[in-house]
C-alpha cells in the first residue's frame, strides 16, 4: 500500500464533491441514479484496485447493482472484487441470499472475517453474549482492544453491537482486508439521511491515515438517497431490468404472496427480511422487524429506519467511523 503522503499524486478525483449538499439536491430518482452512475464509473477509472463493500442489505446491494450496470455499459472496465464482512451474528437469511446472488452474478467475494476471535468462539462453543477473555487473543487484536480502544476490562462480551465487539468483528476485519487485498477505494452503500455520523460525507473521501487504517478512499454513490428513494429504485429499476418476466414499468409488491406471475421471491435480489418488515438487518441478535408489513411500505416519514437495532446510538456510530468502520 502506498505511503499516505503519496496515496492521492495518482487520482485524479475532487474531494469536495458534494460538500454542503443534501438529497433534496438531486430532486427526482432520475438525478439520483445519474449521480450514482458517474460517482462509480470514476470510481472504477481512477483507483488501481477497488472493491465493492457489500452487506447484503439494500444499500450496498443497491451500490453492487450501479457497479454492474457501470461495467456493462463500458467494455475496457472490469468487476471488482466484492468484500462482505462477516462478523459471525448474520440472519441465516441474509448469509443465503448473499451466496445465491454472488452465484447469480458471477461475483468474486472476499470474506472478511477476524479469523481469531471467530476460532475462539468455535472452539469454546460460546454463544453471543458470553464473555472472550482479552489475553486468548492475538497481539493484533490486543493491540486494538488496550492501545486504540483503551478498554481496560479482562474480559468483552461476543457481541456484535458493543464497542469493542462492533470494533474487532466489524472494523478489524475490514482493515485487515483492505491491507491483505491491496485495495485502494472502497465503493459503499452509506447515505446521508441515515445517520448523524455520515450527513457530512462526501462521494470521494479520503482515508489516508495510516495509524488508523490503510490508506484509502471511500467511494459512496448513494449517499444522496433516502430511504424510500432505495426501493423506488428497486422496483422501478433495478429489479425489472435483473428479474426475467419482472413488469418492466415496474411493480412494488405487497407482500410475499403478490409476486407477478411465474417470479419467486429467489428471483428477486431483495433479502426476504424485507418483505417479513425488517428495515435494517444488523445482526439477528440485536435486530429486530420494524412492522409487520414490508419495509416499502412502511411509515418511512415517520419513523425510524434502524429503529429495530439495539446499536447505532450517534456517539457510538460516531466513534466507530473515526475507526475506520463505514
């Protein structure tokens, strides 16, 4: 990985692009997925090796999906590689759905896993909630818990969303990755509407310290999306231009059961936990479904699209991102 210092002298990129601005800036979907569009096709120009941050959760899988349609369109570009972040407390649901669609589209994953913590947890049989005594770790993941957290406690509970174990699960993991792979942007799926912590993000931006992470850039195509502006997209764009027989003027189900004839739910690159009404899907021990119906068609005016997470509280959201985490 290039020195921090020299990391820019070969991107031609402006930093400031969209500085000050909000989603009501880009005032119809149309701008919205234009500015998505450019965002990643100079993305994929500019940085020697990028990768494409997926969770499978609707945002990044949305990001995935202009990443596609970018290299589709322009034969000299190639796929970058995708890295999914797997932290151990994933629904079963949304680890199957990541593996059907990496299938699906041909995708080369990178499982970005703190390989230490998750054999400690195998091999003692612990259970979320159970405590990972500080001194069974790695020097590395020492170093991180006493020197950058300055956690003092013996012992941390196997919980993704705590401090410590959203920082060595989460943050670690992609870090250690971004090092191993060489990479040098990172294309994600974060907006501004969504959290506090991200509002004053802008579509390039640096991370070029190197006490903190490797050095690198993020790449944020979506950051000028709302919430319903994601599935507006969905059904209106992505899915009949992905989905064989798909209406291709659009169609926004109303539930598992009104599927368009002849198209399945797997037919679909929406993780079912949106349609059970899941608005976010952080971890199946600390999430839980905002409303009984899908998460489209839900009150997005007026209520709160993580509402269902135990975590994200700003502070911490906050802390986690100066970090590294997204």
């Amino acid at each position: 990985m290039a020195e921090s210092q020299e990391f820019p002298d070969y991107l031609d990129v402006d930093y400031t692009d969209g500085e000050g601005e909000q989603p009501g800036d880009y005032p119809s979907i149309e701008h919205k997925l234009e500015k998505a569009l450019e965002v990643v096709e100079t993305g994929l120009r500019e940085y020697e090796n990028p990768a494409v941050m997926w969770t499978g959760g609707k945002d990044s899988t949305l990001t995935l999906y202009f990443v596609k349609e970018v290299v589709e369109r322009h034969d000299e570009l190639e796929l970058p590689t995708t890295v999914f972040i797997d932290h151990y407390q994933h629904f079963d649901e949304l680890m199957d759905f990541v593996r059907h669609w990496a299938d699906e589209w041909d995708l080369e994953v990178k499982w970005a896993r703190n390989t230490d913590v998750g054999e400690y947890v195998d091999e003692n049989g612990l259970e979320p909630g159970d405590d990972i005594p500080v001194d069974a770790l790695s020097e590395h993941n020492q170093h991180h818990i006493r020197n950058i957290l300055e956690y003092e406690e013996e012992t941390f509970p196997f919980l993704l969303d705590t401090y410590v174990g959203n920082h060595l699960l989460k943050t670690v993991a992609l870090n250690d990755t971004l090092e191993s792979e060489d990479i040098d942007g990172i294309i994600s799926g974060i907006r501004w509407d969504e959290q506090e912590a991200r509002a004053d993000e802008t579509f390039f931006s640096p991370r070029h310290d190197p006490d903190i992470y490797p050095p690198h850039d993020r790449i944020q195509p979506i950051l000028q999306f709302e919430e319903a502006d994601v599935w507006d997209a969905f059904w209106y764009f992505v899915v009949p231009e992905t989905v064989e027989g798909y209406p291709e003027d659009g169609y926004v189900p109303q539930g598992f059961d009104d599927l368009p004839e002849g198209i399945e739910i797997e037919d679909i690159p929406v993780s079912p936990k949106y349609f059970a009404g899941f608005r976010s899907l952080g971890s199946e021990i600390s999430t839980d479904k905002s409303a009984e119906e899908p998460a489209w068609l839900q009150d997005m005016e007026n209520t709160t699209e993580r509402a269902g997470r135990a975590q994200d509280k700003e502070d911490l959201m906050e802390r986690l991102r100066d970090l590294g985490y997204m």
